[in-house]
C-alpha cells in the first residue's frame, strides 16, 4: 500500500513538471494568481487542523504541527502573492517624465 503512494507521488511531480513546462510565458500570471487561490484554500485547512486539535497525549503535538502548517502555509500566501505582483507590474507602462 505504501509502496503504491509513493508511486502516485513520483508520477504526480513528473506529470506536474511536464505541464507546468509547456505553459507559454503569457500564461505565468493567471496560473500564479491561481496557485495563491489553492494555497489560500491549504491556509484555511492548516487553520482548521491546529484548531481541532483536542486534548490528550499527542495535543502538544498537534498543536506544533498545527503551527507550522499554519506559518508554512501563510508564507507561501504571502510569498506569492508578492511574486504575482512584482510580474504585474513588469506589464505595466512606465511614465515618461515631463
């Protein structure tokens, strides 16, 4: 069973690789403004995950775990969203100085 996830796994990247390739340079920033969308969406679920931890033995854990999902994922967030920015504005016409 394990063996067969890992599988999925390595093909996945090999298959994600071999699309994100193709991609025309004229697509890069809607399909960064989408990545943000799903990692705003894995931001909410860590959230969600560090908040549900309940109380027993491996509380202390979940709550750490939690934590760095939490930070890990509002990194990404934040990270991308300033990436997609910084490519909108390489679009953008510069003024002339008069």
């Amino acid at each position: 069973m394990q063996i067969e996830l890992i599988y999925i796994l390595i093909l996945a990247g090999f298959v994600g690789f071999e699309i994100i390739k193709k991609v025309t340079p004229t697509l890069h920033t809607p399909l960064m403004s989408a990545t943000n969308a799903i990692s705003g969406i894995s931001l909410v679920g860590s959230l969600v995950a560090a908040g549900v931890a309940g109380g027993g033995v491996n509380s202390d854990i979940s709550h750490l775990l939690g934590f760095v999902a939490v930070t890990a994922a509002t990194i990404n967030v934040v990270g991308g969203f300033m990436i997609t920015e910084r490519m909108l504005k390489m679009f953008k016409k510069k003024e002339r100085k008069s």
